[in-house]
C-alpha cells in the first residue's frame, strides 16, 4: 500500500570545482499517513539534500516520488507544493527582512489565491504562540525563538498535509528549542500533519519521530523505530557510534 510520501532510488549530484560530488545515492523510503519520520545524519551525510528534493528545492536523478500514491514530476505544480511546504533551518535567513510578519504571512495567500488574509493570518499566529503585537514586526524586532515560530506559521498557512522540517531548532538557543519542538508535536496532532524532521541529534528526532533513517555518506545505512533506538535495536555498527556520540541523545528519550 502507498504511503503519504514514497521515495525510490533518490539520486542528487552536484558539481563543484570541476567533479561531481555524488550527495544523495540511492535513497529510498515511504512515510505513512500522520507519521513523524526523522532523518539522521553527521555533517554531509545528505540528509538536507534529500528533504530539499522532496519540497522540489534541488533536482533529482532517477527518482520516483509520490504524494498519496500519485507521482509528482520534477517541475513542482503550485498544487504540489501547496502540499509540501518546508521550514528551513535559520529562520533570520528564510525570512523576508524588509517584510513584516503580517506581508510574509500575507504572500502565500495571495500566490495561492486564498481568501480572508486578516482572519486567516491572526489564527496562524495565534497557533503557533504569537500575540497580535507581533503581526507588524519586521524579523529583527523579533527573538530568534519568534521568528522560527513565524517561518512554521508561514508552512501552515496554507493548512498543507506534510510538513518538511530541516533542522528546526539548531540555529536557536538551546533554553528556546523545547518550546519549539513542543509546539512542532502539538501542531502536528492538532493538523494531522504527516512530518519529515532532519536533525544531526537522535535526540530532538527520538523526541518528535516514530521511525529514524540513518544516513551516511549519501546512503542510508538504516531505518529503525524510536522504541528499537532506545532499546539498543540498532543493526549497524555507524547508528550504534552515532547514538554513543549524541549528547542530547539520553535527555530526550528521557523525556518521552
């Protein structure tokens, strides 16, 4: 049975300094309806680049990929990506700077030909924890914490079935980043959302996600379940390092 996403045999190249460097190889997995999902990984193990293949951010090569078992082509529809939309890591970077909260929320509604701005922006801000003197602030009058909880509002807007989050709370500070994660696991129940999480911290995906890829060097090594993760269920000798060499590994499953 198809999942919510199916990925086959994700490939990404790209090139750089006159070589191609081989980024995602072979990649391939299927998310369920609903489901949380984490992907893991160290530095340039891929795990970013296959997220940004998904949302349609980066090409492809010899993918198959598809949202409720219809096959989504490498040029994104407004209707695709209405269905896919993505939080990026630094939200001071992803954010408009010269737009206040009110325009960024105001564009997508506008590109996607959505009716009732006002009423329609004051509830995705008042869902993700923004009060109403929030709305005309531009990225700078806000905290870090204010302005990730801003880039979430601005995915949910559009009220999408998958949301795609990469590294969400790594560019915060570390008292502000269980208040986003908090929120990210109420909105995906409040929404029914179906989550992709990328993270280099078994630890905040352990937290949010039912399964976890392993990725390393462009391949993934291994998909287990939170429970197995706990339970020291990890087939391969690189999940068993990277679960040793996680610092905030032990805090979070703690906490579940």
């Amino acid at each position: 049975m198809a999942g919510m996403i199916d990925v086959q045999d994700l490939r990404v190249s790209f090139h750089a300094d006159g070589r191609s460097v081989h980024a995602v190889r072979g990649v391939s997995f299927s998310v369920a309806e609903g489901e949380s999902f984490g992907i893991v990984g160290e530095s340039g193990s891929g795990k970013s680049t296959v997220l940004k293949a998904i949302a349609g951010l980066v090409a492809s090569e010899s993918s198959t990929l598809a949202v409720h078992g219809r096959p989504i082509a490498q040029r994104r529809t407004k209707a695709d990506r209405r269905q896919l939309q993505f939080v990026f890591q630094d939200p001071y970077a992803s954010l408009h700077p010269r737009q206040t909260a009110d325009q960024i929320l105001r564009e997508p509604l506008i590109i996607h030909g959505l009716d009732r701005h006002d009423a329609r922006i004051a509830a995705a801000l008042d869902e993700v924890g923004l009060k109403p003197e929030h709305r005309f602030r531009y990225p700078h009058q806000l905290s870090g914490g204010q302005r990730q909880r801003v880039a979430i509002a601005r995915a949910l807007i559009l009220r999408p079935p998958i949301l795609l989050l990469d590294e969400p709370t790594s560019a915060l500070d570390v008292s502000v980043q269980a208040e986003i994660l908090n929120l990210i696991a109420r909105l995906k129940q409040a929404n029914r959302l179906t989550i992709i999480l990328v993270s280099h911290d078994l630890g905040v995906v352990a937290h949010l996600c039912n399964r976890i890829a392993i990725m390393q060097a462009g391949k993934l090594v291994e998909v287990l379940t939170a429970e197995e993760l706990r339970n020291g269920g990890a087939r391969e000798a690189y999940t068993r390092e990277l679960v040793e060499a996680s610092r905030g590994f032990t805090r979070a499953v703690a906490a579940l």
